[in-house]
C-alpha cells in the first residue's frame, strides 16, 4: 500500500474510534432515566399517592415511547442525518428528568418522565447503534457492545451520587441538578456525531464476503420469519432484565435486605451499582465473543447464565450479600442482548437500512418493559409472592437460549446460503 494510502487509513481509523467515543459518551449521558429509576419509585409514589402497578406504568411508558416510536426516529435518522436528531434526543431526555421535579400527579409523571425521557433516550440509543454498524462493518459485535455498554455504564456514574443527594437534598432538586447536568454533556458528544463517508468504511474482501449480505429494506425484512424469531426472543430477554431494573428496589424491600450494610455499604445502591458495571461490561465483552464463536452460540451461553443468576437469585432472597452479588451475574447474562441483536440483525438485513430496521427490533424491549414492569407487580400483587414471577424469567432465559441454538442458528444459516445467490435484494 503506498504511504498516501496508509495515511489515508490511519485517518479514517482515528475517526472511527473518535466517533465510538462520542456515541459512548452520549449513551452514558441518557441511561439514568432508565436505570435509577428504582431510586425514584418510593418519592414518586409518596408524592403522587399511587400505588405500585400505576407508579411503574411510567417506567413502561419511558420504554414503550424509548423503542415503540424508534422505526420513526430510524427513518429520520437516515432522512435528515443522525446530528440534528441525537442531539435533539439528548435534549429531550435531560428536561424531562427537570420537568418530571416539579410535577404533583400521575398523569404529570408520565407525560414528563415518561413521555420526554422516553422518546428522547429512544432518538439517541437507535441512532448510535444505527452509526456504530456503519463505522465498524467487521467488528459490530464489539463496536455496537461498546456504546451499549455506555448505556450500562452510565449510571454507575450517577447512582450513588443520586442516592446521596435524594436522601440529603430531595428528589425534586435532584432531578434538576442531574437532569441539567447530563442533559449538557449529551448534547455536547452527539453535536460531533455523523455518518461515515463511503471512503471512510473498511471495504476488505473479508468485510464484504463474511459480514454484509443483501440489504432488505423495512418491509422486506418484516416479511422474513427470521426476523420474527429475533423479535420473539428480543422480547423475552427484555422482560427478564427490565423487571429486575424496574422492581429492584421493590422486591429488595420485599426480601428485607433493601438496607442491610454489605462490604460497607447498603445492599440497595451497592447493588445497583454493581449491576450497572456488569450491564455495561457484558456488552462489548460478549459482542467481541460473537465475533468470534458466532452470534447464536454467544446467546446459548450468555441466556442460560441469566437463567441460572435468576434461579440463584430466588433461592438466596433473604441473603444481602448474595442479592448484591448475584443481581450482578443476572446483569451480566442479559445486558450483551444489546450488543447481540443488533449485530444478528445487521449482519442477516445488511446495512443499508440498519437504523430503521434495528428500530423495529427495538420495539421488542418496549414489550418486555410492559411484561416486567407492570404486568410483574400486578402477579406479585395477585399472587402476595415474588417466586412465579422469577419462575416466568427464568423459562423465558432457557427458551430463548434453545431457540438460539436450535431455531435461529440452522435459520441464519439457510439465510447466508441464499446471499452467495442474491447480491442484493431491492429497495
């Protein structure tokens, strides 16, 4: 390669791990909303005088909103260019943490938290994960893992910080502190994001040969069972995740051990800080697995580990220490599904769509949210119990994780043999 060429290389690599910078930077900025929410559930609840289903409505709703409308927002994103919409996403998620401060009523909350949180979180994580496929063509398992791992992370940052400040300042003055706070620095990283130009993508014989396939737009991806498959399995993963996000604190109280002191600190906040570093951890951890052993035997593996981290779980529910300990294994089996599925879903579609057809993907979770979030405390109301409910998560884990072995793989497989035929489907 001649020295211009190397040069030209070595620029468009550095802009690449620029851009996974930026898109991990804003994806930590938004992923509060979503994972301390727990902490909020008590003042909100105190402060609306709703009960428990109603109070967790607003978290299905922030997830409902987050993915329900990200088709739409995946569209935009390719029509008018993914700055303009991130950094107006970014916005939208830091002022509805400020406005959900000042709000008396139900109905208040969900039209603040839930409805500004929602659909702002939604912009920015579908379009970086849409940007991330694009710059990184032959590692999207890894690239997509790393700014989800950013929304994992993320409120590691904020999670004993808001604890403290709730317990010493209030909810309300926490929400505008922190709202204002993270809603700056998103809009700040996603200000410098964009996409790559063609000369900028690594076009080897590899890439093109072993990652990119004949490029389905929307409608032709919704009318492969395949891609059904994928949305079934998405669905039940979430579930089991956003029901531990979302009832964490609740089901923590339930057990007794919500403020028992483990390794100095309450078990409460210690373990959702923990969980917040496997979550993020997980996710270019497993994406980079896939890359190498291969999409379906990485879900095998990382959904039976959820499954045993739940069982586990269940059986040491009175134990602090093991809560702590085990709520973080159970986050580290479910959070690389947002590195997995992407990647299974760019790499079976192509990425030419890939923003909108991830969008579409990505209305699985707002289904899981409705499932773990208020349909989970109405059994564990129903019932006086929280066991059948770990019961359902723990079979959704063990059939997802044979379905990705036995279904999805020979499918997948079938799909990759019809793209040596057609180099390209049209639209």
């Amino acid at each position: 390669m001649a020295p211009k060429e190397n040069r030209s290389q070595t620029i468009s690599t550095g802009r690449r791990w620029v851009q996974l910078g930026l898109g991990l930077i804003a994806m930590m900025a938004i992923s509060s909303p979503q994972y301390v929410w727990t902490l909020f559930l008590k003042p909100f609840q105190t402060t609306t005088g709703a009960g428990l289903t109603a109070i967790q409505f607003t978290f299905s709703l922030l997830i409902v909103l987050q993915t329900f409308f990200s088709p739409a927002q995946g569209w935009l994103i390719e029509r008018f260019g993914a700055r303009a919409l991130i950094t107006t996403g970014a916005a939208l998620s830091g002022l509805g943490w400020i406005l959900s401060a000042f709000v008396e009523s139900l109905w208040g909350l969900y039209a603040t938290y839930g409805l500004f949180c929602g659909i702002g979180t939604g912009i920015v994580y579908v379009g970086i994960v849409g940007l991330m496929v694009r710059w990184f063509p032959q590692a999207r398992g890894f690239a997509t893992g790393v700014v989800a791992a950013g929304y994992g992370f993320g409120a590691i940052l904020t999670t004993f910080p808001i604890d403290t400040m709730i317990r010493s300042a209030g909810y309300r003055t926490t929400l505008v502190t922190f709202g204002a706070v993270l809603g700056l620095v998103g809009v700040a990283a996603s200000f410098f994001l964009r996409s790559p130009q063609p000369e900028e993508i690594p076009t080897s014989i590899a890439s093109s040969a072993l990652v990119e396939g004949a490029n389905y737009a929307p409608g032709q991806m919704l009318r492969t069972p395949l891609f059904w498959l994928l949305f079934a399995m998405m669905t039940m993963m979430s579930t089991g995740g956003l029901m531990v996000i979302s009832q964490f604190s609740a089901f923590a109280r339930d057990f007794g051990v919500a403020d028992v002191i483990v390794f100095g600190a309450p078990a409460l906040p210690l373990a959702l800080t923990i969980d917040r570093i496997t979550n993020g951890l997980t996710r270019p951890f497993f994406g980079w697995v896939s890359d190498r052993i291969g999409r379906e035997n990485t879900m095998g593996l990382a959904f039976f580990l959820e499954a045993m981290a739940i069982a586990l779980l269940l059986v040491n529910r009175e134990n602090a220490t093991a809560l702590v300990i085990l709520s973080g294994l159970v986050f580290f089996g479910w959070g690389e599904i947002f590195s997995l599925f992407p990647s299974t879903l760019t790499d079976s579609f192509g990425s030419k769509h890939a923003t909108t057809n991830y969008g579409f993907l990505y209305m699985a979770q707002g289904i899981g949210s409705i499932l773990g979030g208020p349909m989970a405390a109405w059994l564990r109301e129903e019932t006086g119990s929280w066991v059948p409910v770990f019961l359902l998560i723990v079979a959704f884990d063990v059939l997802t994780a044979v379905l990705a072995l036995f279904v999805l793989k020979p499918m997948r497989s079938t799909l990759a043999k019809e793209k040596f035929v057609l180099t390209a489907v049209p639209g």
